[in-house]
C-alpha cells in the first residue's frame, strides 16, 4: 500500500470530478427500482429501459453521442482530436440482481460518465475518442448468462448462447433485439479500435475498508472452476447399522468439505496468489433422521488468479477425494461443470491506475478481484484494467451495499488522471519514432 509522504489527506474539494454531481446521479439511478424490492432493475425488464433512458439522456447532456451496438450494450462517445485513433474505453453495468444494491456497476458507469464531464469542463481534448459503456446484463440474467454485452463486444457470443430461454420461453437472441440489439448483425459488435479498456467498480469484499486503503488496483480476475463431486455409499437404518460397518456417504462429503477449505487457506497462507474455494451446495440423500446417509453432492466453486494453481489444485484434489472415499467405504465422482480462465489485467494500465493514485495522493493496494467482471471479457479484445473503491463492511449483492461520496469521488479521479495519461502515452507510443516502435 502507498500514500505519498506528506501529502495532505484527500479532501472531496481538492478533487478533479464533482462528488456531488455524482452523487445525486448515482441516487437517481438508483431510485429506478422495483419499489416494493429495493434496490432492483433486473436486464431485460421495464425497469432497466426505464434506467437506460435516464442514463441515455445523461449521456447526451454530457455532449456525448450515443447509440445502441448490436450486442445492446449502450455507448455514449466522445470524439477525440486525431482522426482514425483506437478509443479509450470506460464502462460498467447498470443491471442489478434482485434485491440488489445501488453501487455495483452503477458506480463505474457513473464514474465512467463524470470522466467524460470532467474533461469537457476542463476544456481538455483527448487525442483518443473517449467511449462510455453500460454494458448489457453483466449480473447473471433470466436466460441464464451473465456479461452478455460485453461478451458480445469480445466476440465470445456464440451460437449455443442465444438460444438460451428465459421467461415465457423468450430466447436470449430475441430479448437482446427487444432491448435495442441487433443479433443478426452482431460481429459488428465486436471491436478491434479498443486502446485501452478501465472499470472502476466497488470491492465487493472487505480489504479496502479493513486496511484503510483509497483504491484497489486489480491484478487479475480470477478464473472459476465449479465441480460437482458425487460420494456414493450406502444407505441404511441409523440404528442398527454398527458403526464399524458403515458406507457413509455423508461423512465423506464433510470431510471433503474440511480438506477444501484447508487447503485453500495454506495456498492463501504461502502468499501464491488469490485462492478461494467454497462448497455453497451440499445435499445428502436419502436425508432421514434415522438414515445412514447413501449419498452426498457437493457442488464446488474454485477461484484463483493463477491457472498453474488451480491445475495444481485440480489434480490434488482428484486424488484426496479419492483416498477419502476408500477410507469410508464409498466411491466418488469428479465432474466439472464450468471452467474459465482467470483473465489478468494490463500492466500499463495498472501502472497508469497507480501512477494517478500517486499523484492524487491517494492510497492503493494491488489486489485480485474474486468475482467476475465485463472487464474479463474485454481483457480479450484490448488491454484491460480496473480500479475498486471500498464498500461498508465488503456487504455487496444486498440493499446494505453502502460506499461513501468520498470514496466514491477519488475513484472517478483515479480514472479522470489514469485517461489523461493514457492518451499522451498512447499518443507517444503511437507517433513516428514513438517510445515503443
Ligand atoms: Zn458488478
């Protein structure tokens, strides 16, 4: 963590964006909700287009052109000085789940909208075109998926996806088209003129607020890998089934549970990158009181910033499972259910992130994020970054969810000074004889 000696602490008023103006978008924003289950604007619903025009409207107000792509994400852009340069991009989402809270997504799209207002106030012309993203359905939606737009936008939309069904039998290619896309025309979605892409969002975890610490710079987004691990024994009557002559399915399950958080906790304690292992689904079958249990299905989620890790992980774990099954008389199954890739972020980009921190006098901490992001998949199309402002008590997904103006504020100004030095460094690294020729 840094805060630059002697530096005065960081006061709203001393800051390049305008917290109050901000604020009052963020609570208005927030405020289009389902009334009787705050804080919600599920995609594809009224609520979110209802969201999507205010935040249309507050893009146009800010001089930006704005215009739907063919994935639905929505784009408000701001052209920058040279003719033909690839765009620095900024965006999150405006989507929540259900009984969400006010800041997640929102306060990037927010941020993301202030830097663009920031820069017509001070008069400054980027070299770059600045673009603002509300990227389509990045929380997990009715059909299914999660970051459909920016999905769209990496090109990673494919076929088997869109037919994906949501409510009333309606396909995902169908609503994308309802809310304003264009599913036959989607490759043109997909961009190649992307210098730079930066979210700011909140932790959505408790390490900023428990260290003290302004802003996170994100290192990488982890991968997850998610199991479902099937120990198969026998069921029989709990009390006359001698306890020497068991096939506990059950007691098997738990303690593969116990080695799963054992061992996540040595590769956090060995400092070998971020790892987190959960088991959030356990069911024992036939489940009776009186019933030796005959089968347990746990369904594992697996979260690591490095892929080296998390095979390391994977094997381990095949032959742990293993072993736990034969001392309880039972067989085991290992299937996996899902598996990406963690995506990392880009170095220049962190290195502007932290170099405007520094110059704000604004504290940071590089650290992973352990949820998913739209900047994953954008980390495949451009180079990708992202900034995380603290959240009361890392509460997130719930109306609790709780970030202060202030903290609010100096996130936007991280991202404001981070924009500014991208575009000369691109522009440098861009020009005849340019630094990195
Ligand atoms: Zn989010």
């Amino acid at each position: 963590m840094q805060r630059e000696a002697g530096t005065a602490p960081v006061h709203p008023s001393n800051l390049p964006v305008d917290g109050g103006r901000m604020w009052s978008d963020l609570t208005a924003l927030a405020s289009i909700t389902e009334p009787d289950r705050p804080w919600t604007r599920r995609s594809f619903t009224p609520r979110f287009l209802e969201g999507r025009a205010w935040l249309e409207r507050r893009f146009r107000e800010a001089g930006l052109s704005t215009r739907l792509d063919a994935a639905g994400n929505l784009i408000g852009r701001r052209e920058g000085r040279v003719p033909g340069a690839p765009a620095i991009m900024l965006g999150s989402h405006s989507d929540t789940v259900p009984s969400g809270g006010r800041f997640d997504g929102v306060a990037g799209v927010i941020a993301a909208l202030e830097v663009a207002r920031a820069l017509a106030a001070a008069g400054t012309e980027l070299d770059h075109p600045l673009e603002i993203v509300d990227f389509l359905a990045e929380e997990p939606s009715e059909y299914g998926l999660s970051c459909v737009g920016s999905r769209g936008m990496a090109g990673a939309l494919d076929g088997g996806l869109l037919e994906l069904t949501g409510p009333g039998g309606e396909r995902l290619d169908a609503a994308i088209d309802r809310v304003g896309g264009n599913v036959a025309a989607l490759a043109q979605a997909r961009r190649d003129d992307v210098a730079a892409f930066l979210e700011l969002h909140i932790e959505q975890g408790p390490v900023l607020e428990a260290t003290g610490t302004d802003v996170g710079i994100v290192t990488a987004i982890v991968g997850i890998t998610r199991l479902e691990i099937v120990f198969s024994g026998q069921a029989g009557h709990s009390g006359t089934t001698p306890m020497d002559r068991r096939q506990d399915a059950g007691v098997a399950g738990a303690r593969a549970m116990v080695w799963l958080r054992d061992e996540a906790r040595a590769l956090a304690a060995a400092g070998d990158g971020y790892f987190v292992a959960t088991v959030g689904i356990a069911e024992v079958r036939p489940g009776g009181a009186n019933v030796v249990p005959g089968e347990m299905r746990l369904v594992v989620d697996l979260r690591g910033e490095r892929r080296g890790t998390m095979e390391d992980f994977l094997a381990r774990l095949g032959a742990e499972m293993a072993r736990i099954a034969g001392e309880e008389g039972a067989r085991v199954s290992v299937a996996t259910l899902s598996d990406s890739l963690p995506a990392h972020c880009d170095a220049t980009l962190r290195a502007a992130l932290a170099a405007s921190a520094r110059s704000l006098g604004v504290s940071s901490l590089d650290m992973a994020s352990g949820a998913g992001h739209d900047a994953a998949f954008l980390s495949r199309i451009a180079p990708a970054a992202m900034v995380f402002i603290p959240c009361r008590e890392g509460r997130s997904h719930c109306p609790e969810e709780w970030t202060e103006p202030g903290q609010l504020a100096v996130g936007a100004s991280v991202l404001l000074e981070a924009v500014r030095a991208l575009d000369a460094r691109l522009s440098r690294r861009d020009a005849p004889g340019g630094e990195e020729a």
